[in-house]
C-alpha cells in the first residue's frame, strides 16, 4: 500500500541546551505537493524543517526526543545514514550557496561527493548537467556557460542552481528554507513557478515569513507559534477560516 506521507512526526520537541525550541509537535506532511512553515521569527520553523534531515545535529549541544518519519523510515533509528537521508531530503537555503566553480561541476559535486565510488563517464556527466538545468529552466541560457563560474550568475539562477544541484541525487523531499528572501519580486516569482511544476514530482516544505508567498504556492499550511504547531490545514482554509485564535492574529496582521 503507497504511503499518504512523506513526514510524520510523533510528539516531536528540541532543545538547544536548556532552551525547549520544539513542543510536543505532531504533524503530517502529504507526499508530491508544497508545504508551507509560517509564523513570527523565533517561532520554530526552521528549527522544525531542520528535524527532517537531522541538519540541527551539526550545532551541537542539541537534544531531540520523539519520532520522526521520513518515506515511511524512522530517521533516529541506529541503522540509519545521514549521507543517505540528506540524499534524499534535500535543502536549499535561504542565500543561494552556489560553489565558486564552474556551474557544471556545480550541478555534479553532490553526487561526486556521495558516489566517490562510482566512476561517471563524461557523456553520462553531460547527460545529468543537461537534465538537472533542463529541470529548473536553465538549460537555455546556461548550455553555453557551462565553464562560468557559478557565483557570477543571476541570484535567481544561483538559487535555481541551488536546486538543479539536488536533482541528480534524486531527492525525494526539498526542504527550502526562505529561498526567496534574497531575491527581487521577478526572481522570487521564477523559483514560486518552478516549486510549482516541480511539485508532484517532489514534495516541498516551504519556511516563509512571506504570507503572500505562502497562499501562492502552497496546497497546506502550517503555522508555528513559541515552539508549537498551532494549527495546520488546508492553505485557503486556514487564511479565510482559522482555527485558533493566535493564526487568525497572525494572518490578519494582528501580531504584535
């Protein structure tokens, strides 16, 4: 039987040291669609989004307790690899990260990182960098760039990038992580487009502080307040018809 979820968390909490980041979360992310994580600075999000491929534990001094997960895998069991979560639940970042090198090798380091085994011939090299820009609309203007170095592009193609960099270790989750806070209304709107045809094919969660980003792109929504999951439901619904009185202070602009 398929899987409804690519995420399920059990009551999930965190703490940085002595402070509690996380309480007592629950939630269910459905597979092949975009997520979004909203709430006031401070409220967990990006703490959350990183429990999902273990990236918090390179912070030190953190203690998770609860259930994660991931496909239907319990990332905290003894038995699992975090070079083969991080595979397969990718993240992008909320400044494009692009490597100072040439924007083909940038489409190829992760999986030469993963695969050091694997030996890749230049044609199969080719036949990925082709597929992975193809994918994220930048095949076009970069087939004749191939040798640019990455950080001089566009930050919307950085980030486009970003993401094309992710496709060849054939993710099956994209964790992103306000991707659009650097870019122009153009640019935000270009990665918003490509989310959009790409979902479906992977399942997004979106952390954003844009609530107009957040009723774009996304089919459910989460928002997050002091560390808890306040209330999670369809995107329109929640915005026209929540819940709980702190998301309709928050969606209304009454916070703070």
């Amino acid at each position: 039987m398929p899987m409804n979820y690519s995420i399920e968390a059990e009551n999930l909490n965190l703490w940085y040291g002595d402070f509690q980041a996380l309480i007592d979360v629950n939630v269910k992310i459905p597979h092949g669609q975009i997520t979004s994580l909203i709430g006031p600075s401070g409220c967990g999000k990006s703490t959350l989004l990183r429990c999902f491929n273990r990236v918090n534990e390179r912070y030190g001094n953190v203690t998770t307790e609860g259930k994660i997960e991931v496909l239907g895998k319990n990332i905290y069991d003894t038995d699992v690899s975090l070079p083969e979560l991080r595979k397969a639940v990718g993240m992008v970042f909320q400044r494009p990260n692009p490597l100072p090198i040439s924007v083909y090798e940038n489409v190829l380091f992760g999986l030469r990182i993963h695969s050091p085994m694997r030996s890749i011939t230049r044609a199969e090299a080719d036949e990925i960098v082709e597929e992975a820009l193809t994918s994220v609309f930048l095949w076009t203007d970069l087939k004749d760039k191939l040798k640019t170095r990455a950080t001089s592009l566009q930050l919307e193609q950085q980030q486009k990038l970003c993401i094309a960099r992710l496709l060849p270790l054939k993710p099956k989750i994209i964790l992103m992580d306000e991707p659009c806070s650097a870019l122009d209304a153009k640019g935000t709107r270009a990665v918003e487009e490509l989310m959009e045809v790409l979902a479906g094919t992977y399942t997004f969660i979106i952390v954003t502080h844009n609530m107009a980003q957040a009723r774009r792109v996304s089919k459910e929504c989460i928002f997050m307040f002091l560390g808890e999951l306040i209330e999670h439901r369809e995107t329109q619904v929640l915005f026209t018809d929540p819940k709980h009185e702190k998301t309709s202070d928050y969606v209304h602009m009454r916070y703070g």
